[in-house]
C-alpha cells in the first residue's frame, strides 16, 4: 500500500510536471506564433524607408509609393509575400526593430565554411572569434554608422548596438517607420 502511494504521488507530480512544461511549450509557441504574425503583418503593410535599412537594397529611381518614399523589391521575406495588408498600423503605435544589415564576403564566407568542415582542409575545426568574422565579413563601421543615423534621421531611437554590426536594434513611433 504504501508503495503504491508514493508511486502514484510520484506519477501526480510527474503528470503536473509535464502540464506545467507542456503548457509553458503552448504559452511560447502561440507568443512566437504571433510575434511571426505580428512581424509579417507589419512588413507586408509597410513598406517604408526603413525598411531601405533593414535590408539595403535601392528601388529602382523614380519609383515611390509617396513623394519622398521608396518602394523597395526583393526585400521581403517569401513566407510574408503572398499576405495581404490589412491596412496602416495607428500612428500611435510603438514599435521595436530589429534592423539586420547583411553580410560582406558571402562566396568568401562560403568557402571558408566548406573548409571548416572538410577534414582535408588545411582551416578543418579552425573557427574565426567573433572579432575576427566580424572584421571579414561583418558589415563595415561606416554602413553600421549610416545604418544609425538614417535610423536617427527618421525619428527612430537606436536602443542598442551589437559587436558585430549585424543588428541594430531601435524603436520609434509607427508613423515614423
């Protein structure tokens, strides 16, 4: 008797063990859920001078949405593309960015990748510092500067910077963006 009572507390506490995680999995999954959704909505319904930072990618000249705005291809993720806008987001609407600028290099960066994994390779296991990728193939400073102040100019805060200068993260206004 007493073994099956402390088997079957055992097996409670492993139950509500699992509800607990099962449950914080659910909490997540719908959060990023709709973070993804949240992100989507947005890129697929503005399409900013911003985003010109988020990715660097010039519009074709004298193509604009509005005067003094581009319009940008190419730069949207294909899993957004094929949603429609539901419209502008309030002007009062605070958002938080993350502007990614790409990597310098890529064919470069791709061989040494290949033979960082290839045991022939003279590089096989001989992997880069962050400094070290950073100085090859991180943006330059001079692009994570002007990436700061087109940031600034357009009434974006710049809430923090990265060692790498991949990211940039900021935070403004809608109507800002």
């Amino acid at each position: 008797m007493l073994t099956f009572r402390i088997n079957r507390r055992l097996s409670i506490s492993r139950q509500i063990k699992m509800q607990k995680q099962q449950q914080l999995k659910r909490t997540f999954e719908s959060d990023f859920v709709r973070r993804i959704f949240l992100s989507a909505e947005i890129s697929a319904a503005m399409l900013t001078r911003s985003a010109a930072a988020l990715f660097l990618i010039a519009a074709p000249p004298g193509f604009s949405a509005e005067p003094g705005w581009e319009t940008l291809s190419g730069h949207v993720p294909s899993v957004v593309a094929g949603l429609a806008p539901k419209g502008r987001l309030p002007a009062t609407n605070h958002l938080f960015l993350a502007i990614g600028l790409p990597l310098r290099n890529q064919a470069v960066l791709d061989e040494l990748l290949r033979q960082l994994y290839d045991p022939r390779s003279t590089h096989f296991h001989k992997y880069l510092t962050p400094p070290e990728f950073t100085a090859r193939f991180g943006p330059t400073e001079q692009d994570y500067q002007a990436v700061i102040r087109f940031a600034e100019t357009n009434g974006l805060t710049v809430t923090d910077t990265h060692d790498n200068r991949v990211v940039l993260d900021v935070e403004g206004s809608a109507s800002n963006v």
